[in-house]
C-alpha cells in the first residue's frame, strides 16, 4: 500500500491560487482515475479538479470556502499499487509514515489529516515535531477545548464558519467531528425562538441564519466592491419609445418565427448598440487604472449579465457587430443556457468590452447598474410599460422603456455619455434604422 497525494494543479493563465467550492468525493470514498475529486473557483469561471490516482481517499486536506494555492496537497489517498510515472510524486510509503498515519494505515481508518509542517516552517512531518497545544486523539484527531475530536481540517472550517465544535454531534467512526457534521450543524443554524403571551400566543423573537460567502458569490462580492471601489460611477437614465421597435419584432416573429426563432428586445438592442459604439468608440473601451492605458476596440465583445442559481454571471457574445438578429438571438440563449447550467468555459466569461444588464419584466423603471471593470460602460434597458404621451399635439398611449446607464468619469465624459444614449434612443425608435449596412 502507498498513500499519495494529489495536489492543486496548475489551472494556467498565471493563476496561483483558487478557491475550493465543493468536493465531489469524501473520506472512504473509492476514486477512480481521471474521476472529478473537486471544484474550485477561479476569478473567471468554475474549473473541475480531476484525480491522477486510483485509491481510497484518507483524509480532505482543505474546507469549502478555503482560498488554495496552486502546488498545495488537496487529498491523501491510499493507492494498492503504485501508479505508474507517480513515482516522485508519491509521498511516503506506511513503513516510513510518521506515527500517527501509520497507524491510521494499519487500522485501515477512513479520516486521516496529513502531518503539517511546524509554525518554524522546518517542513518536518514527524509527528512529535507537532505543536503540542491539542493532545491527540484516536487516529492521529485532535482535540480541543471541550474535548471535541476532528480533524485539523474540520477544526479550521470550523473556525472561519463560527462553529463551536461542543456544540456539534459528532458521527465519525471514532467519535470525530466531520465535514458532514458541520454542515448538518449549519444548516440546522436557522433558529425560530417564541414566547408564549397570555393574548397573543406564540410571537417569533428571533430568527437568524449564518451564510458562508464562498464560491461564485464570494468573487461576485469582491468584483462589485473592487468596481465600486475603483470606478467614479455616473448614470444617466432616457426614456425610449419603443412602440414601432416593438411592432416591428411581433411582425418578425409572426414571419420567421416558426423558422428562425422567436426574437426577444434584447437582440434589437444589441444591433442598436453596435450601431451606435460606431459613432462613439471611446465607450466600446477598457481602462487599465494601474496602466493609466484606455484600450478602444474595433470588434464589439459584448458581456451579458445573466442571473443563475449560484449568482450573476457575465458570459460574452464574441463579434456582436457580425452577427445578424437570429444569429445573434441563437447566441444570447445558448451562453444563457450554459452559464445557468455552469458549464460555461472561461473564455466565455472574459474579454468583454461592454456589458448590457437586464431583468426583463422586474428591470422597474430605472436602475444605477454596477459597471463590468475594466470596462468604462454598462447599459441597461427597463421594463417597457404603455403610457400616455403627447405626440404632435394629441394623446397617445405608447410602449416606453427607460434605458439606464452607468460610465466611469475617469474616462466618459457627460457630455459623450448623452451623446452615446440619444444615438442609442434614435436607432430604437426608428427600427429601419437598425438594417443600415
């Protein structure tokens, strides 16, 4: 028998480290090669960990939310035969373990944290060179204040969540406190107290849930922060009417529906857009702040903020201004699809040089929208709500929608930010504009 490690692997793109979002596999568990052990967080997009080894696994060596650099040891695993090529990868074999995994080894134990190096940074892995703060338990787990029994790895989870290990019911094999047991005890964290009153009856005092923010929220949470932080926002707000862009797609759909697909707004708005990043170039932009560079491009790499189960991500259309409204409504629902369904690739999620953000039918009236940085531009349509309006001295009930924008000041002037919107306004209410070559 051998026990081996597998180690954070090197993503590319420069990145040096990623955070772990969730394990595929737990502690017992058989892993066959090339099977999916991990997923973990880039800046750009979710990236499955697959395992070089076949085994059992002895011991997760990081937690969930946990920030990883890459070349970092992620599981140990107990391997029958040792893999062919992994011969310098392999970590010690049982007759030269430290003490506390060799005996973990002989009982064929199922948790098994790896030997750490000492505070000194020594990088020894004996297991008497250990600070000796927590007396060790069966199977090399240690225990704390309360005599509770986990893992190194459960304990510092443990930690970052707020938990106190002697609140938690342990079910290990030897009594410890497993990553399972925390998350039981999180999700059971949601807590309904009452008091009984003589005439009002049961009344909730108190509610509370505690919410980790890891994973595609966590980055969402920095990305908005680093934006607002960064960026002198402006937004400026033109309301549009849309009655003739609208009949001109209930007439589209009406003829090429069936065929070609129902268009929705938002692939007219993307025409209008190129159309209008034309005339106005130094909004189709990015702003290196660290650089003091502004890069304007030719080719329209458009973001499109799409809401998904785990929180807003931005897949990118690629050469929007090539694209005609079908193509271009093909595209919008396939990276849609993909980014809810979370296989988007990273480059699906990058390199784009403006982004639209919508709510469809909940956009209300006007927004402030965050800006997608380093873009320099964000534009976003509102719902389309009947209104009455004078037009050539008469009352009209008309389709109007708000467009709401956001600029980065450092780079957009007012004045360039009005014209850019008004060209956007005369495209959308006059739609045979939007067919000019």
């Amino acid at each position: 028998m051998t026990i081996q490690n597998i180690k954070m692997p090197d993503i590319g793109e420069g990145i040096a480290e990623v955070e772990l979002v969730a394990w595929r596999v737990a502690v017992g568990d058989a892993v066959a090669e090339d099977q999916i052990v991990a997923d973990v967080m880039t800046d750009k997009a979710t990236v499955e960990i697959p395992s070089h080894l076949a085994g059992t696994v002895l011991s997760l060596d990081a937690a969930v939310g946990q920030v990883v650099p890459v070349g970092t040891p992620i599981i140990h695993i107990e391997t029958a035969v040792e893999q062919a090529g992994q011969a310098q990868a392999a970590t010690k074999s049982e007759a030269s373990q430290p003490p506390v995994v060799a005996a973990a080894v002989a009982s064929s134990a199922a948790v098994v944290p790896p030997p750490r190096p000492t505070p000194s940074g020594s990088g020894s892995d004996n297991a008497a060179d250990l600070p000796p703060a927590l007396p060790a338990g069966p199977l090399g787990l240690a225990r704390g204040a309360g005599h509770a029994l986990a893992a190194p790895a459960v304990r510092q989870r443990a930690k970052e969540l707020g938990i106190n290990l002697a609140s938690v019911t342990a079910t290990g094999s030897a009594g410890q406190i497993t990553h399972a047991d925390l998350d039981r005890s999180l999700n059971s964290s949601t807590t309904d107290s009452y008091q009984r009153t003589s005439d009002k009856g049961l009344i909730p005092l108190e509610a509370t849930e505690t919410i980790p923010v890891i994973g595609l929220r966590r980055k969402i949470a920095q990305k908005m922060q680093d934006a607002k932080r960064r960026i002198p926002h402006f937004t400026y707000v033109e309301e549009v009417d849309v009655t003739e862009l609208e009949a001109l797609r209930a007439q589209l759909n009406a003829e090429h529906g069936k065929t070609r697909g129902r268009l929705t707004l938002l692939p007219l708005l993307v025409r209008a857009l190129v159309l209008a990043l034309r005339d106005h170039p130094e909004i189709n932009a990015r702003y290196d702040d660290d650089g003091a560079v502004i890069t304007r491009y030719a080719a329209v790499h458009l973001g499109l903020a799409t809401q998904t189960d785990g929180g807003l991500m931005v897949p990118v259309i690629r050469h929007a201004e090539a694209l005609d409204l079908w193509a271009c409504a093909a595209e919008i629902t396939r990276l849609a699809e993909s980014a809810r369904s979370g296989r988007a690739a990273r480059e699906e999620l990058s390199g784009s040089t403006i982004t639209v953000t919508s709510l469809g039918p909940l956009a209300g009236i006007a927004h402030t929208p965050v800006i997608n940085h380093p873009e320099v531009a964000i534009v976003g349509p509102n719902r389309i709500v009947e209104r009455p309006m004078v037009r050539n001295g008469r009352i009209e009930v008309r389709k109007m929608m708000n467009i709401s924008s956001s600029f980065d000041h450092r780079v957009v002037d007012g004045m360039n930010a009005a014209q850019f919107i008004q060209r956007l306004r005369v495209l959308l209410e006059c739609p045979a504009t939007l067919f000019t070559p």
